[in-house]
C-alpha cells in the first residue's frame, strides 16, 4: 500500500487527487489523503463574483464530500506546518502523515513587492474570507457614505481603487461597476459622485490579449466611468491614501491589491530549491519566493517523490515560466498524478509522462453583462464571450462534481438573480409564488381523480365484462386474459341477439318516416347556413391515431410492451396511477414526481393519438409544478426537506453526484 499525500485543495490538488482516484478505485495499491484547512474547494477565479455582491457565497464553494463523493479519496481538515522530507512525513500541530508520494499544491499569496505600506492599507482577493471581507465593507461603506455630511470624507467613501490591471484587477473593477450602480439606486446616490479607479504600472492592460481586445475592455470601462491610470506606478500607502510615483496621491477607503501573485510562505520555508532570477539557475537558487523548482515529470529537483503542482511550481517551458492561472494548476496536477500511477504500476501500459502545456486561450469579464476571450483561436467580445466564459465554467464543474453542481452554477448565476446582473439581465429569474399556483395545482389534481373514477364507472375495474382498454391497442392485438372473458360471455350474447333483432325490425318502420321528414328541413337549414366552418377544431386528438407517428408508438409500447400484461392488472394499474397523481398533487405530496408523471401520462397519450388539443393544459400546468409548486402548501413542506436528507446520504447519491443541495454526512 502506497500512501499518497496531497496538501491543498486547490484545482492542481482536486485535479490530482480525481486522476489518482479513477485509477486506484478497484483496488488497494494506494491510498489517497487530501489535507486543506477548509470543508470546501473554491472556485478561485469567481471570487471576484463574491466580492462584488453579484452571486451568493456558496457559489463558489463545492463541499469535499460533494467533489469526492464514494472514491477513495479521504479528506482531512488540518493545517501542514512542517514536513520533513527525510522520513517522509508531513506534520501539523496535532498529527503526522506519512506519505510515500507527496502533492504539494498548498496555492499562491499576493506580492507586495516590497512597497511600504501595502500590506498594511489594502484589501486583497485571493481566498474566499478575502471576497468575503471586501463584500462586507463595500456593502458597510455605502451605506455609510450616505450619512456622512462631509463632502470631502463622503467622497473619500465613495473612491474605489483597484491596483492592478491583470485578470482579477480588471474583474474586480467590472464588478465594482456593477455593484456602484445597484447601489446608487438603492441608496438614491448619484452615480457620477462614486469613482472607480484602476492604477497599472505597465504601459498597457491584460499583458495576456491581443491589443484588439485590450482596446475593447478599455473602452468599456471608460465608457462606464472606469479612470484607467496605466503607466502609474505606486509607491506607497497610508491608512486611506494611495501614493503614486508621479508624486499624487488618491484619498480612498476602500484600496484592492491585485498587482502580483508568488508562491506561499508555506512552501517558501521547506528549504527547497526554488526558481532563479535570469537565466542563471544557479545565481538564484532561492529567490522566487514560494515557487519550487521542477522537472518536466514536475519532481521536485530535490526529492523525487515530491511533486508541487500549480502556483507552487517554477518550470521553464519555451523560455519562459509557466503562468500562475487554472489551466497550469489543472496540467500540472494531472501530470504529476501520472507519474506517481507510473512508478507505482512499474509497467510499460502506464509511462512516465512529460509536462507539455495546452492552452485553449485566456478570457476575462468585465461584470456580468460583458467579456472578452481568445479561447481556441477564437475572438469574442460581449455576450458571445460571456456565454463562452459560463460554458467553460460549466465544463470543469461537472467534472468536479457532475451535473447537481452545474445545475447550482446555472440557479446562481441566472436564475436566482435579484437585478440584472447577467448578460440575459433579469431573464428566467423571476419567481412566481406558491399561492398563486394553488388553484391550478388542486385544479389537476382534481382533472386526475376523475379521469380514474370516470374509468371506473366506464367499468374498467368490472374485469368480468371483458377489457375495456382494447381500443388503446391496435384492433389485431388481444390483451393477455382478454380471450377467456369474451368466450364466457359469447352464449349469453347470442342469447339477447335474436330478442333484440325482433325490436330492431319493429322500429325500423317508424325511422324511415322520421328520416324523410327531416330531410326536407335539413335542405332548407343547408341553403342559409354560413360557409364559414372551424378552423381549428379542439375536440380532435393530437395526433392522428392511425397517422405514422401514433401507429409506431403503439405498436412498439402499447402493442410490444403492455399487450402482454393481463388487461386486469394494467386497467387497475391505470386508474390507480391516474387517481394517485391527482390525490399527490391535491395534497402537495411529492408534488414534482406527480406532476413529471402527469406529463408523461399526457405525452404517451399523446403519442398514440388518445389526447384531444383542449386537453393540451394538462401538460403545460404540469411544467408549472416541477418547479417545486407543492412545497408552498402541501404536505412536502414537511415530506421534501426528510426525503432529501435520506437520499443525500446515501451511497448512489454520492456515487452519481445526484444530490439535492449538498450530500448528507456519511
């Protein structure tokens, strides 16, 4: 048994730790620990989402249990503060972990640079307690700022300075922008009084676009206010003043440092050989801080069985070093857990693989409404980006944690929408209230319970008299049992034949002198009627029932499938079907599944040229109500929350990733 160790939760770490699981989950080569100081991974690229008051905080938090589910992977809550590299043991202040394969991936911290100051008076938005603190005190400045009757302090609250002009610089402004006329509205401010500041040092914005797509997002930030001070350097900072080399300095309270990222103090002091400045390798041995030398397998240049992966990494790839973005951490996190399979297979099927990046291209968004990418050589501006950015977030999360967690991404940042904050603005976020669908709801379920007692009187459940369903099969197909009860029943219908055909020869002298007197005042009601007939006429099934569409359905399911059920049991499985879905949705239980077997009732009906066009509601109604219709007022008020807890514990649950929020406690 082989010990894997992985320090940090990062997408390097979660990337590893998923390669690592898929291969050893079938048998017991390896063991596999994932160790973070948080339950939750996240999603660092949208804190900035967070931060600006767009998306709610869980948005950006997937549980362990929810990304790891049944694998073997175990997770532990604990901080690494040594590791001793000899004996092979990671340690925090309460345990020791022994490892044979070490992932380091324990993520970056933000450069100051050595700038007096900074660390001290800025805001900084590299983890989620980062986003959470300026989210806090953006919120808290505003509505200070409207209290305050002092111009010059007001206007000192309202200045927001973001210094940095790379992704996250540019993200956070977006935001800012956004959020800087939300609330304006809400708190009646002028808009034009809140100034938004961007101070770069370079001569340009977002080194990593094309110029094209720079002048894009410049121009949209100009055009929203944005003061863009590019070729500015800062040179210090004061509680509540920014300096600036050009000797000015900016009065603001709210000041956020986007201007550089290294590696982490962490990896910095287990003594490893780290990148060098230049081209000399050993002019510097330690000078890029937190950033450990590796080879292209990404070993550790000191121990080979150590692998530090994504923002922990120095490695030179075509003259320069990798970038400190998500698509590094992923690549390299999948490259190092290949090579530890490989050394731990010892077999020509598993090879030791070199890193080789592949980028698909770099994109950026400027709030919710507008962005700008490059992603496979494609350029895109406005929604289309937009749309391209969501997608490729949409992509690593169902790999993270499958489709529950895309369809968490798409409620917030769509449909759970308070403003208009996305590109489709406020478009499929309102919400309509339970009360309002009661009626309807009880409506249906009433239409359900007297479709099964209307069968019933029709005597679908008087199985003696012979099946009453026949007609929903094609005429040369016999029901199973249905056979027996119509030669039972044969004689006696032979019997009241000849008495009735005694009836039928004594009326038939009164309906021809009847049908000659009509005939005369039907030719005159002909002449004056109006030629003007139905159009569309309501009482006339869907599809036709001997159409193409309708024969093929009944043949296949109703003639392949149902003919071979004695016609007793599917007539009582009928109308106790039909009876339950009515009395679930009267009584608000299990109100979803009721209403998804509604529609699939009314759509197979449909199909096989049984459901008329008026009976069309029953369908759409039925759409209404999978939108959780019955939890307002009905018995799942109680019923949903227990279910939900049972279901989310279980093994099938976390296997598939199906939960209904996030996975119970195993």
């Amino acid at each position: 048994m082989k010990n894997i160790l992985i320090i940090g939760g990062g997408y390097a770490g979660i990337a590893a730790a998923k390669k690592l699981a898929k291969h050893f989950k079938k048998d017991g080569e390896a063991s596999i620990t994932l160790i973070d100081k948080r339950p939750f991974h996240t999603l660092m690229t949208e804190l900035h989402e967070v931060a600006g008051h767009r998306v709610e905080p869980d948005s950006v938090r997937i549980p362990y249990a929810k990304v790891f589910g049944v694998s073997k992977v175990q997770v532990e809550m604990d901080a690494i503060v040594s590791i001793d590299f000899a004996k092979k043991e990671a340690k925090s202040e309460t345990t020791v972990y022994p490892y044979d394969y070490l992932v380091l991936g324990a993520g970056a911290e933000p450069e100051f640079f050595g700038i007096p100051g900074i660390k001290e008076n800025c805001f900084t938005l590299w983890s989620f307690d980062d986003a959470m603190k300026l989210r806090f005190h953006v919120d808290d400045i505003f509505e200070k700022a409207v209290a305050e009757p002092n111009r010059e302090k007001r206007r000192k609250m309202l200045t927001f300075v973001v210094a940095g002009a790379g992704f996250t610089g540019v993200e956070m402004a977006g935001e800012l922008l956004e959020w800087r006329d939300a609330m304006s509205a809400k708190w009646l401010i002028d808009p034009k009084d809140v100034r938004i500041v961007i101070i770069e040092a370079m001569s340009s914005i977002l080194p990593f676009f094309e110029e094209d797509l720079r002048d894009k997002i410049a121009a949209y930030l100009k055009k929203h206010d944005v003061e863009l001070l590019t070729g500015t350097a800062i040179t210090g900072a004061e509680p509540g003043v920014v300096q600036l080399k050009t000797g000015e300095s900016i009065q603001t309270n709210t000041f956020i440092w986007t201007a550089g990222v290294s590696g982490n103090q962490f990896a910095d002091s287990l003594g490893l050989s780290t990148g060098p400045f230049g081209k000399n390798p050993e002019a510097g041995k330690r000078n890029r801080r937190g950033r450990l030398l590796v080879t292209s397998e990404m070993r550790s240049v000191d121990y080979p069985d150590v692998f530090p992966v994504g923002d922990n990494l120095w490695f030179i790839e075509g003259e320069k070093p990798l970038p400190q973005i998500v698509e590094t951490a992923l690549q390299t996190g999948i490259c190092a857990a290949e090579n530890i399979i490989a050394d731990i297979e010892k077999s020509e099927k598993y090879p030791h693989k070199k890193f080789k990046s592949d980028y698909h291209g770099f994109m950026v968004s400027v709030g919710g409404k507008y962005a700008v990418s490059n992603a496979m050589n494609i350029k895109m501006s406005g929604i289309f980006a937009q749309a391209m950015k969501h997608f490729v977030n949409l992509h690593y999360l169902i790999g993270v944690a499958g489709i529950n967690q895309c369809w968490e991404y798409i409620k917030h940042e769509f449909l759970d929408r308070k403003d208009q904050r996305s590109f489709v603005r406020g478009f499929g976020a309102y919400k309509t209230r339970g009360y309002w669908l009661l009626p309807l709801r009880l409506w249906l379920g009433l239409m359900w319970v007297f479709e099964g007692v209307n069968k019933i009187g029709e005597g679908w459940l008087a199985w003696a008299t012979g099946t009453k369903s026949g007609w929903m099969f094609s005429p040369w197909v016999t029901q199973a049992g249905a056979a027996d009860v119509v030669s039972a029943a044969s004689d006696a219908a032979t019997t009241a034949a000849s008495g009735a055909a005694e009836a039928v020869s004594a009326a038939s002298g009164v309906a021809e002198a009847a049908v000659t007197a009509a005939s005369g005042a039907g030719a005159d009601v002909a002449t004056s009627a109006s030629q003007f007939g139905t159009i569309w006429d309501f009482t006339k099934p869907i599809f036709d029932s001997n159409g193409a569409i309708a024969t093929w359905v009944r043949e296949t399911f109703m003639d392949g499938v149902m003919a071979y059920i004695p016609f007793q049991g599917f007539q009582l499985f009928v109308v106790l079907f039909e009876m339950g879905i009515g009395l679930c949705l009267i009584g608000g239980l299990f109100t979803w599944w009721a209403a998804a077997f509604s529609i699939v009732m009314c759509l197979m009906f449909t199909f096989t040229g049984m459901f008329e066009w008026y009976k069309l509601w029953f369908i759409f109604a039925g759409f209404l109500f999978l939108g959780g219709g019955g939890r307002a007022f009905g018995l799942d008020c109680w019923v949903v929350p227990c279910f939900k807890k049972w279901w989310n514990g279980t093994k099938l649950a976390r296997r598939l990733y199906l939960y209904f929020g996030n996975p119970s406690k195993k």
